[in-house]
C-alpha cells in the first residue's frame, strides 16, 4: 500500500475494514476484532490522498473507518463499492466531506458521530470567546515577549460577557449546548437563528430565567431572531453552529461581518467554509476593536493569508471535538456503525448514544445519516 506505513491487528479475520488513521483508546479495535474483522490502521500521520484510499482498498474491504480531511466524492464511495464495500463510517459529526446522495444511489449507508462531541465542543467555543474576549492569546504573547513590564490600568482591557447578549447561529445540540453554558454562567440574554424553534433551549432559558428571578435577580431573554441579520445587527457575540452545506457555504461575508457590531466577537467551531475567511481577514484589518475566534478553517489546514499577524483574531487547530473521552468515544461510535451495518443491525433510533459506550452496547447502528432514504429498519421497529 504504497510508502504509507500500515499496521494490521487480526491478520485473519472474516471482513477487512481499513481505518485510515490511528484512533485514540482501545474499545474501537476492541469492538471490530471480537467480531472477526482483520483491521489495516494506517499509522503514517500523513493525510490520505484518493488514490492513496483507492490503492489501500484494492484486494478487497468490506468497510472504512475513514476521516474528515478525506474527499469521500461519488468515484471514492464507487471504488469503496467495487471494493465489496457495504460501509462508510466517518470519524466525525460533520460530513461535509462526503457525498451522500452519491453514497444513497450506489446504496452505501454512511456513518457518523453525534452525541458525544456535543459538550466539548460547546466547552471549547466557550474558552474561545473568553480568550477573545479577555484578549487571552495577546496577553499570552505579550507575556513570552517579555514585553511585561508592570501593571497598568488600561493594559489589554477586554470586555464583559455578563448580561450582554448571544447570537447563536444553528441551535443544534452544539448551539443550544453552548447557549445554554453561557446563560447560565454570564447570564447572557440570547438570540438565534435556525429555520427551527428550539423548544429545548428555550425551555432551558425560562427555567433559568425563573430561577434568576426567584433569587431577586434580574431575568433573561431568549428570542428566536426573525433574520440572520437581525441577529448580526445586536449580538455582541456571534457564534456558528450549523452544519456547512452548499446553501450555508459563505453564510458570513463581507456584508454580514459589516452588519456586526464593530466591538463585537465572531467565533467559528463549526467549518471554515461557513465564513469567508478573506472578507474577514479584512474586517478585522480595518476593524481593530472587533474580535475573532476561530477552531476552523475555509481551506484546513491553510489559514488564509494575512489572518495569522491579526491581534485581534484567536487561532486554534480544529480542536472542538479534542478531549479523550469525546474522541474515544467517536472511535467506538464509527467502529459500532460500521459492525451494525455489516451485521444487517437495525440503526439506532434516539438521540442519546450513550448506550454504545458502556460495556454491553446495543446491536444497532448508532448514527446512519441516509438511514430513512435506504429505508434501513430501525431499532425497536420504529422509525
Ligand atoms: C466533527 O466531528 O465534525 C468535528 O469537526 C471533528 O471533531
């Protein structure tokens, strides 16, 4: 398989799944071995190319276990296909990068990975509104540079969250996580926009609006905006958590970034591509009071030219879903998906994926995300 270095567990096994970069922990392997599977792990850090997939699926495979940074286009899926495979489960939430309509014709059930990243990212969208907020990454580099030479009253003043309000865009289980944490510790008012009601969040804004008031505090607010750009137009904050797709790619351009706030804070945990990095390069070049924070990328893992000298903008390396449990359990999470559709399972049918990460896991598919347009049965006979 070319100069990648692949390592095998279960040379023997039944089905051959190909997992196209090292995992953490050891319940994935441990799960795909117990049911005979011969598992090829590329360990070269590299990222996979096509033709470096098309190469490691010739000999046969019945299933990849594959990444995010992968191009799982209509001719990838086709070769998975012709390579006698029955499944594609991607090591993510997000599957941006793959075709499922191509997937759906050729009849390939796709895999994802919800549920368990929910809290750490919604945590790490928290820590980057703080650190642009409070100027952390200047602070940060200011202190390396030496540059620190007493307190002073007006060194690196940021600003306060609490009582301001949250622009939420897309109140998914990641929005409305992230809503909820900084409601209920900034006592933030919040506004989002999503083509859905989040009954859930603002049930959870009620409560703890009543909460507040029970305690001789002020309440909250929490508005479903009319517009994205009703919303762009008040939020001190404005944070993105909707799934990129052709119709929200660019979501936030040059107009959108004018619409804000000048002094207020954009942060991206979602994708790249939701935000057109050059327009905002250039807003925060012209706008030095306005703040950006971003765990994401339009062209991963390039930034776009110019966005690394900016003060005013925080940079993290994709790591919304880096914590140990969270990516342990995505590794267990695909590894069930893939065993569940090769053994005819049902596919899981709630949104708490929980079970699947303790000892005795349901027989099931966690997540299919073409389930119903392959009329997969569902666990428990409904759907
Ligand atoms: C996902 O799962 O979509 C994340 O972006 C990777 O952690």
């Amino acid at each position: 398989m070319g100069s990648l270095h692949w390592r095998t567990v279960n040379p023997h096994g039944r089905r051959r799944v190909l997992v196209t970069k090292e995992l953490p922990g050891t319940r994935w392997l441990q799960l795909l071995t117990a049911d005979d599977c011969r598992v090829d792990v590329c360990a070269s850090p590299s990222t996979l190319t096509a033709s470096d997939i098309r190469a490691a699926l010739a000999g046969g495979c019945a299933a990849v276990l594959g990444q995010l940074t992968e191009p799982w286009n209509a001719d990838l899926l086709r070769a998975l296909k012709d390579a006698g495979g029955g499944v594609y489960a991607n090591y993510a939430v997000g599957f941006d990068n793959v075709d499922v309509e191509a997937a759906t014709r050729l009849g390939l059930p796709i895999g994802n990975t919800p549920g368990v990243l929910t809290q750490s990212t919604a945590e790490l969208a928290v820590a980057l509104t703080l650190a642009a907020a409070r100027r952390i990454a200047e602070g940060d580099a200011y202190m390396r540079a030496g540059r620190f030479t007493g307190w002073h009253p007006t060194l690196l003043l940021g600003q306060l969250l609490e009582r301001k309000l949250l622009g939420v865009v897309g109140a998914g289980r990641i929005g409305v996580r992230y809503a909820q944490i900084m409601q209920s510790a900034y006592r933030m008012d919040v506004t989002y926009f999503d083509i859905r009601r989040s009954a859930e969040l603002e049930d959870f804004s009620a409560t703890y609006s009543a909460f507040l008031e029970a305690r001789g505090e002020q309440g909250l607010t929490c508005r479903r905006a009319a517009s994205l750009d009703e919303l762009l137009a008040e939020a001190d904050v404005v944070s993105v958590h909707t799934a990129l797709r052709e119709e929200t790619r660019h979501l936030l351009g040059r107009e959108q970034f004018a619409r804000m706030k000048r002094d207020a804070i954009f942060v991206n945990t979602s994708r790249g591509a939701l935000h057109d990095e050059a327009a905002l390069v250039d807003h925060c070049r012209t706008h030095p009071t306005f703040r950006a924070a971003l765990d994401v990328y339009e062209n991963e893992p390039a930034m776009c030219p110019g966005l690394s000298e900016l003060p005013n903008v925080v940079v993290v390396p994709h790591l919304g879903s880096a914590t140990g449990w969270t990516r342990e359990g995505m590794a267990a999470l695909a590894a069930a998906n893939v065993l569940g559709i090769l053994n005819n399972w049902p596919v899981w049918n709630r949104a708490d994926i929980r079970p699947f990460l303790s000892a005795s896991a349901p027989k099931a598919a966690p997540s299919i995300v073409n389930a119903t347009e392959l009329g997969l049965e569902r666990y428990g006979g409904t759907s």
